[in-house]
C-alpha cells in the first residue's frame, strides 16, 4: 500500500504498525521522492517512538543524467 501525506513529526507518531507480514510505503507530498516505510516487526532500541514498530526512510532518485530512478538509502529511525 502506498500512499502521499505531508510527513510531520506528530504524524509519524500517530501511525499504526503494519499488518503482519507487510510494510506500508509513506510518500511526502512536499519533498518529491522521499518516504517513510512502516513495518510490522520491533525495533531492538526500546526508546519509545511513537505506536509504529518500526519506521524507515528512503528516497527514490535519479542520481546521475539519464538513469533510471531507484531507491537509495534506507535509513531506519
């Protein structure tokens, strides 16, 4: 599932963790390419984050002239 908001730190929050066995893809409407994706699993650091397991973020670009776009960096928070 995929889908586009505007990423706010109270949004990231507020979001649920995935089903089981699936992730959610969150793409910003104000930086194009960039996203969060929510997984259903723990995270090992038992800081509280929000109601999400475990969120990561990722960009999907061009990064040379005449390539084809592809995710890069996968930065988990």
């Amino acid at each position: 599932m995929a889908d586009r908001r505007f990423l706010t730190d109270r949004f990231l929050g507020s979001l649920p963790p995935a089903k089981r066995r699936h992730t959610i893809d969150i793409w910003d409407t104000s930086v194009p390419g960039f996203g969060v994706r929510v997984y259903d699993t723990k995270d090992a650091d038992p800081m509280p984050r929000g109601k999400a397991a475990r969120i990561g973020f990722q960009l999907y670009a061009r990064f040379s002239p005449g390539a084809s776009p592809c995710k890069r960096g996968h930065f988990r928070l």
